[in-house]
C-alpha cells in the first residue's frame, strides 16, 4: 500500500476513499456510507466494499471475488469453517446465487472516526487473508478434501516460480 499522506483521522468513508486515491485504486462512492473499488491481488480480482454503519458505530469490509460454483458446497463450506476457526478475527462468507465468495470484517469505531493505519490495517487483513487461503479454495473446489486442501495454507512461498 502506498505511503501518499491521507488524513491522520476522520469520517471513515472519507479515509478509506483518500487511502484507495492515494494507491490509484478508482473508487466509487454510493452515500455518505459506502464506498467500493477493486483491487488486483496475485491470486485474484478483489471487489472490496466499505460500509459504515452508524447505528453499530462500526465499519464493515467485504473483501469479495467472484467464481463459477458447484451445485454442491458442502466441501467449500466445510473449508470455510476450518479456515475460519484458523482465524483471529473476521471471516469467510460464501453466497451461491452470486458467484461470491467473502472475506468479512466490521471494526467498532470510536465517535464515528477512522484512522489511517486501521483504514490500512483493515486493507492489509483483507488481502492477506484472501490470498492466503484461495489457493485451499481452488483445490477443494477441483475435487481436493478440505482437510488436505487446507494443509497448503500452512507453508508460505518465498518469491514465484
């Protein structure tokens, strides 16, 4: 993520829309409350919504990419449970009628504000957590068990090949 100055603190919708101005992202903004752009990963395409919510004072990210699905979830969803008990804080969602797969996060935010660094933090976990564990998703998706599948996450790649 880019070093550009954006504010120190403020609306968070204003923070993350300076965040994603400041790393070239073209954003699009629907209200006050949301804000969506994409975002090229190694593994993937990313659709990354912000979303306040003043009656929660939070703020929730989705961190979204959109695949042809099986009939059949059942192994997808029984890799999204194990990768999400692997997880600290957020989650994965699957929606079948979308194509989508999610990763969710909402941040508790004090009087309404957001920081820079949580704006780039929030970021950072989203794109981490993605592209960590899409790898297992394709496997099991190609016919891998989950358990298995869920083995390749635990080794981390130095460089590419």
């Amino acid at each position: 993520m880019s070093d550009v100055q954006v504010p120190d603190y403020g609306n968070p919708i204003d923070v993350v829309e300076s965040i994603a101005g400041a790393n070239k992202w073209a954003s699009e903004r629907f209200d006050d409350g949301e804000i969506q752009f994409f975002i090229i990963g190694s593994e993937e395409k990313y659709q990354v919504v912000f979303t306040q919510m003043h009656a929660l004072s939070s703020l929730h990210m989705c961190w979204a990419f959109y695949w042809e699905l099986p009939q059949n979830l059942s192994p997808l969803r029984e890799l999204l449970s194990l990768i999400n008990a692997q997880l600290w804080i957020g989650h994965f969602d699957v929606f079948p009628k979308e194509g989508m797969i999610a990763f969710r996060y909402a941040l508790l935010l004090e009087d309404d504000e957001l920081s820079c660094e949580e704006g780039k933090e929030m970021l950072t976990m989203g794109l981490e957590a993605s592209e960590r564990f899409i790898p297992a998703m394709r496997l099991v998706l190609a016919g891998t068990p989950p358990q298995e599948a869920l083995a390749v996450t635990y080794f981390e790649s130095i460089g590419t090949a």
